[in-house]
C-alpha cells in the first residue's frame, strides 16, 4: 500500500471554540497547535497532507515537512475530500485521515488495512478520530454526530469489510472541559 495521511487544520485562532468556557483565547490558540504538531509529527513517517484554509497554518506545517493542501470551503468532509485528491494524484492509494486535536498521537503507521476501512473511534464511541480507507474506492467522509457509526454504515455501502481499531491513544481527543480532565489525568499517570 502506498499511504497518505490527511490532516486538517483549522486556524489557530479559530479552533477549539467549545474550550471558550474552559481557556483563554490565547490557552486554545496554544493548544490548537501542540495537538497539531503533535498529530502532524506522529504522521511524517508518511507522506502528510495538512488540508488548511489559513495562511499562518499554511507556512506552519510547511516548515515541519508536510505538504499543504489549500481549501477555502468549509467543512471537514470537503477538506477530506480535498486532501484526499491530492494525496491520490501523488499516487497514494490508501488514505488515514487523522484529526488534529489528538494529544497523545505517536503513530498512524498501524491504522490502514489494505482493502478495508478502519476507523479509530473517540473515547466515547461516538466520533471517528482516525479514519482510513482505499483512495480510490466510492468511501466518502460524513463527520459530525455519530460520525463512527456513519462511517460504518458508508463502508458497508461501498462494499467495503471495515474494522474498528481500539486504540487509547488515539481515542482522546480535546473537545472538551471533561477531555482535558482525562489528558491530565493521563498525564498524571505515565511513569
């Protein structure tokens, strides 16, 4: 398999809305982008497609190697779409397409199937925060509520076989006041 991972990256500025309650506008611009990185530098082991609509976004994940990938419409499922085109017309022909707010993200290396779609469900078993498919297969992308389950049901529609990946790391993501607590906690625990 010929791997490509899509990352995309809201502003900075911009991410982490549902933490205005929680942290500060310049906390959640900080935290935006450490998760960011940190998902970016677990991904370049593979070729790496920032999927992004913010020029400081843009020059940011340039200078840590990936490349970028222009989008100015909005939602995550056409920013998907797009990475998704690029990483193809690069020749990749099996795509991980990982969220940029997983904190304890190492490695995506172990997530694809060949054939298959795999999905690594948050820690809730409600979203789909690492998620990997055929690129050239009719699999398309419907985030949002419930989004592990949709991506089930499109998998089966695309005469895909699927497989749900449990991995703990990659199943915190930080959406909210109560993800934080779980990362502090974590955090608190490793040796």
């Amino acid at each position: 398999m010929h791997l490509a991972v899509v990352i995309p990256v809201k502003s900075f500025t911009m991410a982490k809305g549902r933490l205005a309650d929680t942290l500060t506008a310049p906390e959640r611009t900080a935290l935006a982008q450490s998760c960011a990185e940190t998902v970016v530098r677990a991904a370049l082991s593979l070729p790496t497609y920032v999927v992004c609509s913010d020029e400081g976004v843009a020059s940011w994940a340039t200078a840590l190697g990936a490349h970028v990938v222009d989008c100015q419409t909005p939602g995550l499922d056409i920013a998907v779409a797009s990475g998704r085109a690029a990483a193809e017309a690069d020749g990749a022909d099996h795509i991980i397409v990982a969220h940029a707010d997983l904190p304890l993200a190492v490695s995506f290396d172990h997530i694809a199937r060949e054939g298959k779609v795999s999905l690594v469900p948050d820690r809730h078993r409600d979203g789909t925060n690492v998620l990997s498919f055929p690129a050239s297969s009719s699999f398309a992308t419907a985030y949002g509520p419930g989004s592990c389950d949709n991506h089930i049901r499109l998998a089966i529609d695309a005469g895909l076989e699927y497989e749900i990946i449990i991995d703990n790391a990659l199943a915190l993501d930080l959406d909210t006041a109560d993800d934080l607590s779980e990362l502090a906690r974590r955090e608190t625990e490793q040796p």
